[in-house]
C-alpha cells in the first residue's frame, strides 16, 4: 500500500510509480508473448495442444495490446504531472487480469494424470519465473505486483497439493516462499520509493527557499556572495560582486581571488602576507580588508568566509560573503586625521605633538650633547603676542586666517628641522631631535619670531602681531617630556613677561610665575568658603523655532582684586592642584538647585571635568545633587571632553553608564577638536554630540570645514545623536546649520552668558518675541484667507 504522504505529493508520486511500471512494461510484455510461445511448443505433443494454443493466443494477445497502450502511454503523458487513484487501480486491475491468465496455465497443463513431471516442473519454473519478473517490473506498485502474481500462485498451489508428490509438494512450499518474499518486497520498495520522492521533493523546497533567501539578501543587503574551489579560484560570483569588481561574472568565474585581490591584506589583528596564506590555512577568517584596482580607481573590500568540504571531510574551497568598504575607510581616514590634526591649520593637534615629543625623547632625551654637533631633543614653544586683540577687535574669522596664515610662515621657518604642531588657541610648539647647539636653536627662533611679527593681509586688513618662544632641551632641562614641555612653557611665560617678541631658554630660575601660581592657588581654595564662585547661564536654543530649550551652566570667579575671572584662567590651574573635585561639586548643586525652579521644559548642562571621574565620587555626587534639588534627572546634561575617554577608558565607561541609569543625559563637548574616534560613539550611547565652535566661525569661508560640519550633523543623525552648534555668532551661520539639521544652537546670535538673576527677564522676553510672531503668523494667515475668499 502507499505509504502515508501529503496531498500535495500523492498525484506526483503515483505519476512516478506508473511511470516506474511503463519503462518495463515493452520487456514485460515482450517476456509474456516469448514465454507463451515457448510454453506452446512444449506442450503441442502434449494431450493439452488445443488448450495450450488457445491460451498462447490470449497471452500474445494481452501482451500485443499491453505494448499498443504503453505506446499510447507514451504519447499522452507529455505535460503530465500527476496521475489519478483510479488509474492506478485501472492498472492493477490490468496486472491481476494478466495474472489471471497466468494462473490458468497450471490447471491446463498439470492437472489430471496425463501431464508429465517434466511438463508439471517446467510449468511451475515458468510461474515461478513470472511470479518473480513481475513482481520486479511492478515494484513500486504492490497493489498491481499482489494482483499479478496472487491468481498464478493460487492456480500453481491448486495443481501442486493436489498430486501427492512429495517433490511438487516442495515445490508448492517454495512457490509460497517466493510469492510471500516478493510481495513483502514490493510493499517495503513502494514505501521507500514514496518516502525518496517526499525527500527529494522537500529537498528541492529547500533548495528553492535558500535560493529565494540568497537573492533576497543579494538585493537588500549592501554585502555580496563569493566561493573558490580548493585552488583558490572562484566557482561563484553573485551579480553584486561582479559589479563592485567593475567586471562580468563570466569574465571573474576561474579567476583566482587572491590575484584578484592583489597581493597584500589587512586584518583588524595587523597585516597578514596575503590572501593565498589564508586560504592555504584553510581556516575560518573574517573582516579581512583587500585592495584591488577597478579601473583607474582603488577600491577595498572587506570578506569573510569559511572553509567548505566534501562528505569524506575533503576540503573544496571557501564560500563566504564581501562588502565594499571604501567609502567607510575613506571615511575612517577622514576621522583619523581630524584626531590628528589641527581642523583650521592642519597642523598636527595636541596628540600628534605629545606622541612626537614621546618619540623624540625615547631616540635622543638621554643623549649627551656633543659640544660640537649637539644632541638630545628640544621643545620650542610659542605664543602670539596680541592675538586676543586682533581676534575681539576683527571679529574670529579674521583670527582664524591668521593663525592659518602664522601656521603657514611656521612650517615654511622648521621646514625638516623639527616637528610642528598646534597646541591650542595661539599656541604652537615645535619638537627638534635631535637638537643642535643652544646658539642654532637661538638662531632659529629669532627668526621664527622675525618672521611671525612680519605683516599680514587678512581679509582686506592689515594686521601686525609677534611672538614669544620659550625653549628648554634635554636632558639637560629636564627628566622626562612633560617636565621638558613645561620647562619649555615656563621659559614662554618668562619671555612674555620680558616684553613678548623675544625667545628665552628655560633657566632654574624661572620660579617668579610658579611663585605666582601658588598665590592662585591659595585665593582659589579660598574662594569656595567666601562664597567667590558663581555661576553664570547661557541659553540653548532649538534650531527649528528657535524656542529656548535649557541653559549651560559656566563658572566664573568673582575675585575681590583680580575682578570676574573666567574659567579658562583657573579651571586648570584647580585641576593640577586637586581643586576641581570640590569646586564641581560645588557647580553640580548649585546648577541642579537653580534649574529646578525653572519650568520643567527646560535643561540645564554641566561640564565635568576628567578630574571629577579620576575621584571616583561622581557619580554619587550627581545623585546627591538630584536629591538635594528634586530636579528631574532628565532634565540633567552633563558635558564631557573627547580627552576624558583615552583615561582609564574602562573605568571611566563604568561611571559613564552608571550615569546613564540615573537617568541623567551625556554629551560629548567640542566634537572634532580632539581625538573624535568613532570608537567612543558606539562603545557607549552618548545623548549629545556639541559641535565646537572653531568649526562654525570657519564654516562660512572654508568649503571643507563646510563638508566636515555637515559630516557630523549627518553622523549624529545615524547614530539618533543630538547635535548642538556651538559659538553661532550670526544668522547665516544658524541658517546653515539648520539646514544641515542641527538640533541645537548656542552662541551669542541668541544670548550671552548671564547670571541666574537675569533668566527670568530672558524667559519673558522670550515668551514675548514668540507670542508677537504667533501673531504675526495668525494675522497673516487671516489676510491670506480673506485674499483667497475674495
């Protein structure tokens, strides 16, 4: 019987079974009508002639229309896919009529006392014979191959048991055996022959639903399909990867992909020999990064694959998937050199200086000068005297230009002989190493501070400033570089202080600016207890309409001689003398009690710094300061600096995210400036990104600071970043950065910092201008109704 299949199958798989049939069917038919005839000449001495003629005819007969209908058969089953129960059983009813006819031959030719035992045992070889031809023919139909074979059987059996012989007795036993073995046969064939159609049938849905997977991720998906055989050439090429080749897929089939590829390759581990090392190790590899040439252009790729085998465990090749990452390693590059370099003089920033300095110290900070050659290294650092004038007087894109112009004449003055970088503001520094003799260092600053103090034209203006340059060498200056480089600051300062325009090389000495440093130090630990320390609020402002979403709280010092100190005056100096902890906590309280009597639409952001994480308090200082006040801690923005995440990184990540759960928002202040690694941004989730405010005053000149703005603003939108703009100090500059989506501005276009008695002033003038536009935008909205009824 047929075994047990799904709906959809039965049609198939009785197709496949009649079809199993009717490949034999011409040898079945042809072995009835010879078997017959032989059968005939037998017995046609024999008393049973006639009726072994007549039966002769009617097998040759059955066997003549048998191959008429398989040739019949043949024609129609063109375009046919299933086949009926009733045309099985049609079939069945065929076979047991043919065995029928079978079945009679044993009581024509061996019942009675005539037949011979030569012509009883031959008839029953014959039955016995086809009992098993049949039973082959139709073995992935039992019902048709128990209908053939059952009327011979039971004929055979009527004739044997009845003769008494004992040797026909035996071989009526046998007949019974064979009968019973072929029909078990068939009934175990026909479920194997259902269950590999059903298998095989389910197989191909496989086949096809992968296929369909496969195109669908070749489709939507930005990577593509590859695979090489055990040589290394490719045996597959998806229509993704040949278009990112810039080739035909027939042209890459047999190409081998090292080749391909080029010879060299990255890893994220580090460099590995090349492609064809890879896949010689026949190991599972991932994110390997390639180069290949497509036309007059160099594109990367990144690939993973795994190793492919046979059923015996052979290996036959890797199949995996690839992705062009140029535009992310273009991109990356872009990055890197933002953390690198300067954005506005593209000279090497803080970083690119500091390692520089580590490099030089490590090859020539021990050496012994030669008195004649020189030796060691050297650290020349500079300031513009007058800067700050031209800057407030012109306004910063004018200072900007300059120090784009100073940092020109700079590199044009070092050109090989030392390492330039931008420390700051209008701070430079140079490394030498090794360095020459003091008198060439003399010589060399002189005429940096010559050529520096030289005249420039600046956007229609003429501008006049100097410089001072403060020089110290080791190892005679000092034990280590940051000693070296403060000893070189020190020797700027006393520079400075001689009249500006001059070089000095740091002496032992120096010690009048570190004595005045320390009277800094005594009147700022002073200043928390007699309440000195305020804080003054700058507004933020939403970009779309403009409406004030929440303040920055900035410190100022209210010094009873030295009048209101900005911070930039003495956060520092509270840092390196372990002030800052008290004094942030100090901002975070008073910040917190402030803003929370201001309505609850509204923010207020705090800057910490690196210092403050160091302590290991932080974070239960923001909680105390949240309890103290009641503020909402969604309404808390606590800013932090790109520099804080190379300290203690781990560390420092741990108290970010306990932050987080507090509920408080992280913004990272003065975006691009830094170090601006990407690596910070998915690492944890900052809320806010703050966009520096060199980038905005350059913006409205400098197509590329343009490009580099609007690349963060668009970076800040893919990772759902709120992008603030800092120092908007015009309308075109809010124009554009609205344009670019910028969520936030913040600069003095909207207002300056103010203390916290002035913000309610600020509020209702606020509320005023926005309550006069929403009636200047109702009634022009009511004359545009009148125009359009009229």
């Amino acid at each position: 019987m047929l075994p047990t299949v799904p709906d959809d199958m039965a049609g198939r798989i009785r197709l496949e079974q009649l079809s199993s049939i009717l490949r034999l069917t011409p040898i079945m038919m042809g072995a009835n009508i010879l078997i017959a005839m032989l059968v005939c000449l037998a017995g046609s001495t024999g008393p049973h002639r006639d009726a072994l003629l007549v039966w002769s005819a009617l097998v040759i007969s059955y066997g003549l229309l048998g191959l008429r209908g398989w040739l019949s058969a043949q024609r129609r089953k063109a375009g046919k896919f299933t086949v009926s129960e009733r045309g099985l059983r049609r079939i069945a009813t065929q076979a047991g009529l043919l065995g029928c006819l079978w079945g009679i031959l044993p009581i024509l030719a061996m019942d009675g006392d005539t037949a011979s035992v030569q012509m009883r045992m031959m008839i029953a070889a014959v039955i016995a014979g086809m009992i098993g031809c049949g039973g082959f023919a139709m073995l992935a139909l039992p019902q048709a191959a128990i209908a053939y074979s059952t009327p011979m059987v039971l004929g055979s059996l009527y004739v044997l048991l009845r003769s008494g012989d004992p040797i026909l007795l035996a071989l009526a036993g046998l007949l019974i055996f064979c009968y019973l073995v072929i029909s078990l046969s068939c009934l175990s064939h026909a479920k194997v022959f259902a269950e590999r159609l059903v298998a095989g049938e389910e197989l191909e849905r496989q086949k096809q639903v992968v296929s369909l997977l496969l195109s669908d991720f070749e489709e939507g998906a930005s990577d593509w399909l590859w695979e090489i055989d055990a040589q290394g050439a490719l045996t597959y090429v998806s229509d993704r990867m040949a278009a990112a080749a810039g080739a035909d897929r027939s042209a890459l089939i047999g190409c081998p992909l090292a080749s391909l590829c080029g010879a060299a390759a990255e890893s994220p581990a580090g460099p590995v020999a090349s492609l064809a090392v890879l896949f010689s190790e026949q190991k599972t590899f991932r994110d390997v990064i390639v180069s290949l040439q497509v036309q007059t252009e160099t594109r990367w790729w990144s690939i993973s694959a795994k190793p492919i085998h046979d059923m015996s465990g052979g290996f036959t090749g890797f199949r995996g998937v690839g992705a062009d990452v140029t535009a992310a390693r273009e991109a990356q590059a872009r990055i890197s050199r933002l953390a690198h370099f300067d954005v506005l003089t593209q000279l090497p920033n803080r970083l690119s200086f500091l390692q520089a300095l580590s490099q030089a110290w490590h090859d020539h900070g021990s050496e012994d000068p030669n008195p004649e050659t020189g030796g060691g290294c050297a650290v020349l650092c500079l300031d513009l005297d007058f800067f700050k004038g031209v800057n407030d007087s012109l306004g910063h894109p004018v200072g900007d230009a300059l120090l784009v112009a100073v940092a020109e004449r700079l590199r044009q003055c070092i050109g090989e002989a030392g390492f330039v970088a931008r420390l700051g503001g209008d701070e430079f520094a140079v490394v030498v190493a090794p360095a020459p003799l003091p008198e060439s260092l003399g010589n060399l600053s002189r005429t940096i501070v010559e050529t520096l103090s030289q005249p420039y034209e600046i956007k229609g203006h003429n501008v006049l400033i100097g410089a001072s340059i403060g020089i110290a060498m080791a190892p005679s200056d000092a034990a280590d570089p940051d000693s070296l480089l403060k000893n070189a600051d020190l020797a700027l300062y006393r520079a400075k202080g001689d009249g500006r325009g001059a070089y000095r090389f740091f002496e032992m000495s120096m010690d009048v600016w570190a004595q005045e440093r320390r009277a800094l130090e005594m009147d700022l630990r002073a200043a928390l207890a007699n309440d000195e320390l305020k804080l003054f609020f700058q507004p933020l402002i939403g970009s779309r309409e403009h409406e004030i979403t929440g303040f920055e709280a900035l410190l100022r010092w209210q010094h009873p001689r030295r009048g209101l100190v900005p911070p930039n005056d003495f956060i520092e100096c509270a840092e390196q003398w372990g002030l800052i902890g008290k004094i942030g906590e100090w901002v975070l309280n008073e910040a917190c009690r402030q803003a929370a009597s201001w309505p609850t639409s509204l923010t207020v952001a705090v800057n910490l710094s690196p210092n403050q994480f160091a302590s290991g308090d932080l974070v239960g200082q923001v909680a105390h300061a949240l309890e103290l006040s009641g503020l909402d801690p969604a309404r808390l923005e606590l800013e932090i600096t790109e520099g804080l995440l190379l300290q203690d990184t781990a560390r420092t990540m741990d108290q970010l995210a306990a932050l987080k759960v507090l509920g408080v928002k992280i913004a990272m202040d003065d975006f691009g400036t830094g170090y601006s690694s990407l690596a910070y941004l998915w690492r944890f989730p900052f809320d806010k990104i703050k966009l520096d405010r060199s980038f905005v005053a350059e913006m409205s000149d400098n197509s590329a600071i343009t490009d580099i703005v609007r690349t963060i603003t668009l970076l800040g939108q893919t990772l759902k970043l709120q992008v603030t703009a800092e120092g908007v100090e015009t309308a075109d500059q809010a124009r554009m950065l609205g344009e670019m989506h910028c969520d936030h501005f913040q600069g003095f276009l909207f207002g300056r910092p103010m203390p916290v008695g002035d913000i309610p002033n600020f509020l209702i003038s606020d509320l005023a201008r926005r309550m006069r536009r929403e009636s200047v935008e109702a009634a022009e909205a009511e004359d545009a109704a009148n125009s359009a009824s009229a």
